[in-house]
C-alpha cells in the first residue's frame, strides 16, 4: 500500500497534467496521469489503490460521463474541472457522481482544502 494518497487525474493537456501531478507531489500526494479515456481505462483497470480522480473534462466528448458512472460503481471518489462555470456541466457532474465541480483557473487553496476534505486528512 502507498504511503501517500494515490490520485489519478485524466487531463487532455499534457502540461496541465505535468504541472498538477508536481504540485500534487510537492503537497504529498502520488499521482498518476492519464492524457487519453484510453490511458484513464487502463490505469483503473490495473491499479487498486486510488483514493481520488481528478477529471478535467476540456477536450473529451460526452463518453465522459459513462467514465464517470464507472468511478461512481466502483466508489472512487472524483472531482470534475470544467474549463468554464455552466449549470449544465455542474448538473451532469453531479448527477454521474461527482463529489464536486471546480471551475479553472483553480483557487488553489479551495482546490487542497477540497481534495483533503475528500480524503478525510
């Protein structure tokens, strides 16, 4: 078992992904990325130990919410990140089990609070 919390965050911009797994890091969180549903499938189906999925919805399809049921079924905990502030998105978030919506440009200290709110430290 990890000694930190395993994240898994799904992020169609690569260098998003490289920035937020290095700050995840920095805060003590081990993170997995995935740049493609096909990545974000293969990491769930072989990793046991996620504790959270961080899930920037910008750039994928409406495919993305049958995902999101996925992590629902199987109790993990997610976050959506929408590159914009729309009832629409925050209804579908929730409604395929969102614990929250966060909209970009992240507040970063609404952002930590929240994820260790999710993770019970």
């Amino acid at each position: 078992m990890n000694a930190k919390p395993l994240i898994l965050a799904l992020d169609h911009n690569r260098r998003n992904l490289e920035l937020l797994a290095q700050f995840l890091d920095k805060e003590g969180y081990e993170v997995l990325s995935a740049n493609t549903v096909e990545e974000f499938e293969q990491i769930l189906s072989t990793t046991a130990d996620i504790s959270l999925v961080l899930l920037d919805i910008s750039g994928f399809d409406r495919h993305i919410w049958e995902h999101c049921e996925q992590l629902r079924e199987s109790q993990i905990p997610f976050l959506v990140l929408s590159p914009r502030q729309s009832a629409a998105i925050q209804q579908e978030s929730f409604a395929h089990g969102a614990r929250n919506m966060l909209v970009k440009p992240l507040a970063i200290q609404q952002f930590l609070g929240l994820i260790r709110n999710l993770l019970g430290k």
